[in-house]
C-alpha cells in the first residue's frame, strides 16, 4: 500500500475531525476521502475479472499493516498492535489538563467501547488483522457496495457505530470482514 493511501488516510482524518457532524455526514467527494485501491484493480472490475476480490482484499490487507505499524510507531511502543492506551492516544492525543472530567470519563467509555469492538479476539491489543477488518467495513457501503474509497462520511459514519454502546451492525461486519480476509475467526 503506498505511503500516498496513508497520508490521504490521515489527512481525511484530520478533515473530518475539524468538520461538525452535519458537514461530515454530507461530505461524500472522493478528493476528500482516501482511495484504498489501485487503477489495476479498478481495470480488473471494470473487465469482471474473478482475481477482483483477491486483488481487493490484498490491498486492503497491505493499507491494514501499514497502518497499524504506523500508528504504533507514533503512539504505541512499535510492538505491532495498539493496546487501548495506545489506541486512545491515537484517537484523542493529549487530553489537556484542563479537560472535564466528566467530558474526559465519557471520551474514555466511548473509546473503550470502540476499542473492544475492533479487538475482536479479546486479547487487549489491536493488530493488524483487526485494523484490516475495520478498514474493509468503512469501505461497505449502506447499499452493500465496495468501492475501495472511504469518504469522510463512511468514515464518520463508522466512527459513531464504534463508538455505540450494544450490539450493532458494525459487529457483524467485523467479524464476517476478519473471516473473509484471514479465514480463522
């Protein structure tokens, strides 16, 4: 996966962090998102061809590996998954000292909540494969379709499911996403 994928990743996430809600849910532009795939792999869908899925689902990989490592390397110790503090650092950096607490106690819930939905075996950490999953699902579209973008309202949309207290339709799909990659889950 290219260094470019993982600034337009980071890049749209900055975007959309400094976007209220009611921007970021109408805001579906391509430009503003980040593209997952490669033109090969959009020729081999525009032909039919039956390695799409294999093709999709090795980039997809590649963008979950770089990511986690980068994210790790950033926030993390550089062990290759992300322990919740780690994760939460991710996710909010430093929280200044003059923070609510009680603003701060429900940041941590939320984060908590999402945190164990991506940890999908439960072993406290977050790694790749985790990512990889997460990743296949923001680009899952409400009808269904994959088309290797994530734009700044998948990614919101996404973000708000995470962060959901009970069951929803974002852990099923993560599970089905995590099966359909690595096949052990």
């Amino acid at each position: 996966m290219s260094v470019g994928a993982l600034n337009s990743f980071n890049t749209m996430m900055n975007k959309a962090r400094n976007m209220s809600l009611a921007e970021a849910s109408k805001n579906t532009k391509r430009e503003d998102g980040v593209v997952l795939v490669t033109e090969e792999w959009r020729d081999m869908a525009r032909r039919g061809d039956a390695k799409t899925g294999e093709k999709y689902q090795e980039l997809i990989k590649g963008f979950g590996q770089e990511y986690i490592k980068q994210l790790d390397e950033k926030f993390g110790n550089g062990d290759g998954v992300l322990t919740f503090d780690e994760y939460f650092k991710s996710e909010v950096g430093d929280i200044p000292s003059d923070a609510p607490d009680d603003e701060v106690k429900e940041m941590k819930k939320m984060i908590k909540t999402a945190f164990d939905r991506i940890n999908l075996d439960g072993n406290k950490n977050i790694d790749a494969k985790e990512m990889t999953a997460l990743i296949g699902a923001m680009d899952y579209d409400k009808d269904s379709k994959i088309d290797g973008c994530i734009t700044i309202k998948d990614f919101m949309s996404w973000s708000i499911k995470l962060g959901e207290k009970g069951k929803n339709f974002l852990d099923d799909l993560l599970k089905y996403n995590y099966k359909s990659f690595f096949g052990d889950k």
